[in-house]
C-alpha cells in the first residue's frame, strides 16, 4: 500500500509541476525553467541532507544510481518543458507519463517479481496513457507542423525520466530520501543554474516566477514521495506516479480549455481503471 500512496502522492505533486510549467516555459526559455526550478529544488532539500550528513552508502553502484538519477531527471525537465513550450498539455503529458512504464519495464527486466494480474493492470494502465496521448483532430495548421517535434520531444523525456525512476529507486533503497531528492537538484545548478548565471543568460520575469516557484516545490514533494513508495515497489509506484499524465489532461481541460477527444477519454478510463485494480491487488 505505501508503493500504491508514494506513488499517487508524486502523480499529483508532479501533474502541478507539469501544469505550471506548461505556462512558465512559454514565458522564458524552457533552460531557464529548469535551471530555476532546480535552484529552488536545492534551496528546499539542502538543509535536510546536510542535517543527516553524507550517507555511508554513498560510493559504489550506489553513488552510479545517484547520479543517474539526477542527470536523467534533469535531462527529461529539459525535454519535457521544451516539448510544453510548443504542443498542448494534452498531447505531451501522457506520452512524458509512459514514463512509470518504461521504469516498470526495467525493474521487471531487472528481476523485479510481479503477480500475472499485477503485471496485466500495469499493461492496461500503460494502454490508457498511449490512447490518451493521441492528437486532437482541432490543431491549427502551424500547430499540427510542430506536432512530431512536440512528440519526439516529449518521447524523449519518457526514456529518460524513466531510466531516472528506476536508478531513483535503487538509489532509494540505499540512501536517505533527502539525498535522492538531493541529486537532481544539485545535478541541475551545477549544470544549467550555475554556467547560464555565468553567461548571463539566466532569465526570470515577474509573471513566470510564481509559476516556477510552484513547479520547484512540487517537483521535491513528488521526489519524496516517490522515493518512499519505490522503497516498497518501483514498478508499482512508477506506473501510479505516471498519474501526473491523466492528472495533467484534467487539469489542462478546466484551466486551459483544451479538449479531450473520445479516444483520450477511453485512455483516461482505461487509466483509473487501472489504478483501481492494482490497488486492490496490492492492498
């Protein structure tokens, strides 16, 4: 159950991220973004790490997963938010939140065991978010052209904020959460905060600090989150955290009035469905 909780918990910490950013990164540059909010991020999760000291565990294959983890979380920011700047929210979530699945792929190539009917309400959960990831027939002609760039993109972030799941969870098993949550955040100003600040490239306008203030919170509650529910299972807590995906379509419906097409709707279905099942499996 606590993979099942840690999971949905970083699903509705992580669909705010997404939803703010979606704006924010129309606003200033898609690395500005990023390299704020993981500023933020450190600010946030700094003070416990160093509260509890370097961990001991730290070196080896798990310092590996540490590092992977933090670079292919920034990394998916990076492509995700870029993917955001020009397509609907409703097209590039549910592709970002494939994901959980392609975590759950690892973990079980890895020699994670699941239940068969486990296994299958992972598969029908990763059917709705490909359904619900289908374009709206109503986009604009210039729209439409920047569509395969949009998907390429948010395809992009899947892999790796899939590949960055799973070393988060072998991280975790290891470490404090205050040191995996730690990771992307001191990935992300060392690489992008620090050399755009240097180049003075680092932008940030009234009416988007708000917005990537907002995403910077919720990003280090979503780690927390699923850093404590992959303690428990990292392919059940991926896929639910992949939540953020239908989250965010719901989101983007009452607040941007972007539609849901008919085969979105069956996705999203299929997608709570989906949820209900495994919670009941796992219970």
């Amino acid at each position: 159950m606590i993979a099942i909780l840690g999971g949905l918990g970083a699903a509705a910490a992580w669909a705010v991220s997404t939803l703010c950013s979606s704006r924010s990164s129309r606003l200033i540059e898609p690395l500005s973004v990023v390299a704020w909010v993981m500023l933020i991020g450190l600010v946030i999760a700094a003070p416990p790490a160093a509260i509890q000291g370097v961990p001991a565990a730290l070196h080896g294959s798990t310092l590996l997963w540490f590092a992977l983890a933090g670079i292919g979380n920034v990394a998916g920011l990076v492509l995700s938010y870029y993917a955001l700047r020009i397509g609907r929210v409703t097209l590039v979530t549910p592709l970002v939140s494939t994901e959980g699945a392609i975590a759950a792929v690892i973990a079980i190539l890895a020699g994670e065991a699941l239940a068969p009917g486990v296994a299958a309400t992972l598969a029908l959960i990763a059917v709705g978010i490909c359904l619900a990831s289908l374009p709206a027939p109503d986009l604009a002609a210039e729209e439409a052209a920047r569509h395969p760039v949009a998907v390429a993109l948010a395809a992009g972030a899947a892999l790796t904020f899939g590949a960055s799941l799973y070393a988060t969870g072998r991280a975790g098993a290891h470490l404090p959460a205050s040191w995996v949550v730690l990771s992307a955040r001191l990935v992300g100003v060392l690489a992008l905060t620090l050399p755009l600040a240097l180049r003075g490239r680092l932008r940030l306008t009234r009416r988007a600090a708000k917005l990537v203030l907002a995403s910077g919170v919720a990003e280090v509650v979503g780690f927390y989150s699923y850093t404590l529910g992959s303690r428990h299972g990292i392919a059940v807590a991926a896929v639910l955290s992949s939540q953020f995906g239908a989250l965010s379509l719901l989101g983007a419906l009452v607040l941007f009035r972007e539609r849901l097409t008919r085969i979105q709707l069956v996705g999203v279905g299929a997608v709570v469905v989906g949820v209900a099942v495994l919670s009941g499996l796992r219970a």
